[in-house]
C-alpha cells in the first residue's frame, strides 16, 4: 500500500476547523435556547392553570358551605360589618338549634325563669349556651338581651313539668337577665319561638376567609372574633370599594338577603381574577 505524500490527509484522518466548531456550537446554543423558552412556558403556563384550579375548587367549597349555613340561620340573627379599609369584613348569624310554638310566654310586665313551647321533635333537649328568642326582627333583639326579646338557656333545666303526658310539650328554663327573671315585652303574631346556637362568623382577613365560631353572644359585632379561626380559602382580593357581605334585611313582601360578592386572584402574572357574585335567601318567619 503505498503511503501518503507530505501534506495530505485521507477522510479518515481530517479533522473540523475553528469557525465549524463554532457554527455547531452557536447553532446548538440557539436551539437549547428555543427548547428552555418553550419549556418555560408551558411549565408556567400549568402552574397557572394548576393554581386557577386549585382557588376555584376551593372557592366553591367555601361558598357552598357559607350558603347553607346561612340559609340554616335564625330569622333576625344575620349582620354584617367592615372596617374602614375593608380589609377586613365579617358576617355573623346564630345557628338554629330548634323552633316551634310556645305555650306561656312571660309577657312583660310578667317576669317568669320558664317558658312553655310545643315542638314536632320530642328527642331535643335545649343546652345551656343556646339563646331563644322570640319575635326577633332586628339582629340586635338577639344578641342583647336589654331588648326583652331573647333570653340565655339556663345551665339546670328545672322548670316544673306541665304532666298534661303530650310529649310534645315542654318547659325551657331561662336564667335571669341581669337579676331580674326573663320578660318579653311583645309576643309573636304566629306564637313561634326559636332556640339558637352560639354564633358564627364569616370573615374576610386580608387575603383570607376564616369561619370563627364558640365565643359566646356579644352585643357588638366582633371584627373578627378573638378566638382561632378555621380556614376556609385564600387569595381573597376585594378592594376597598368591593364588599364581600352586604345584607338587606327583610321585609313584609320578601326574604332577608345576604350578597356574597368574593373576588379572587390566583393567577396574578396574567392579570387573572375570579368572581363570585351569589345571594343567600334567608327565610323571614319571626
């Protein structure tokens, strides 16, 4: 086999040169550059719409929940309040624990520590804690008890027996208003009572929405309540301008409302938000 002349290389043996070692590596730049970008995007593209997911299935639980426990309220029970800035904004309504007819209602200027009711349900059995209230149109005749149309349950329930055998009927002894025995000072057109469970409160805390319940009956609306709060959602973005709860009370032709207006930002590089715009129906049966 002969061998090669000086100064020339067969294919085998020729190697690249400076400016081709430096197009592929440009050209491979460029394309790792394209690939990263596209990559990017769409990886930021799922973790956007992962989080609208996330907030809207979130959202809707804690507005379906809000719902029903509100529309579960005693009639008169539901207010509503804000701080200046909104930031933080609450609604409070007292659950109801039982209703029914009551039988002897000490009218003022009677004063009596036990009220006779009639109830559908013969297994309940009213608990210290519990407030009954009766004609309660204003959700201040619930919550101080100065208004003579609610009183506190009483820790003993020692009110004598009406022995008339009607398992239906019953007496609910009341604790003393201050140091004097319970009085209404009016009656209700349909005889109705109502036995109510210590409130809740629903509230807007900066970009949260907490449920605050067993911290008692207060006179003033607490904004929010001084107890810990479950978490219901977050990223909560009303303005000052937006209200999360307004209420409209009832009146002789319609239903209490309780408008539910929650805007949420789980997207904020797209500018993205979430509305929730829904009104509770609250009976009107004082």
């Amino acid at each position: 086999m002969p061998l090669p002349k000086p100064g020339h290389l067969n294919w085998y043996q020729r190697g690249v040169t400076l400016v081709e070692l430096i197009v592929v590596m440009l050209l491979l730049g460029i394309l790792a550059v394209g690939l990263t970008s596209y990559l990017r995007l769409g990886a930021g593209m799922y973790m956007d719409a992962n989080a609208v997911q996330q907030v809207l299935q979130q959202s809707r639980f804690a507005l379906e929940r809000v719902v029903r426990e509100v529309r579960a309220a005693v009639p008169g029970s539901v207010r509503v309040s804000a701080n200046a800035d909104n930031s933080v904004s609450c609604v409070e309504f007292a659950p109801l624990a039982q209703s029914g007819i009551y039988r002897d209602l000490p009218l003022y200027p009677d004063r009596r520590n036990w009220i006779g009711v009639t109830s559908l349900n013969t297994n309940w059995e009213a608990q210290p804690g519990q407030r009954l209230t009766v004609y309660a149109t204003d959700a201040s005749h619930l919550y101080a008890l100065n208004q003579g149309r609610s009183a506190d349950v009483a820790a003993v329930q020692n009110a004598p027996d009406d022995a008339d055998g009607n398992a239906h009927t019953s007496r609910v002894s009341l604790a003393n208003v201050g140091a004097l025995q319970p009085s209404f000072v009016t009656e209700s057109p349909q005889r109705r009572f109502y036995l109510a469970d210590q409130p809740v409160s629903i509230c807007r805390v900066g970009a949260e929405l907490r449920r605050y319940s067993n911290y008692g009956f207060l006179v003033a609306q607490p904004l929010p309540p001084l107890v810990s709060g479950e978490l219901l959602a977050v990223g909560l973005n009303n303005s000052s301008s937006e209200a999360v709860f307004s209420y409209s009370g009832a009146s002789l032709n319609r239903s209490a409302i309780l408008h539910l207006f929650w805007r949420f930002s789980p997207a904020v590089s797209q500018g993205q938000d979430l509305f929730f715009n829904h009104e509770v129906h609250i009976p009107n049966v004082p």
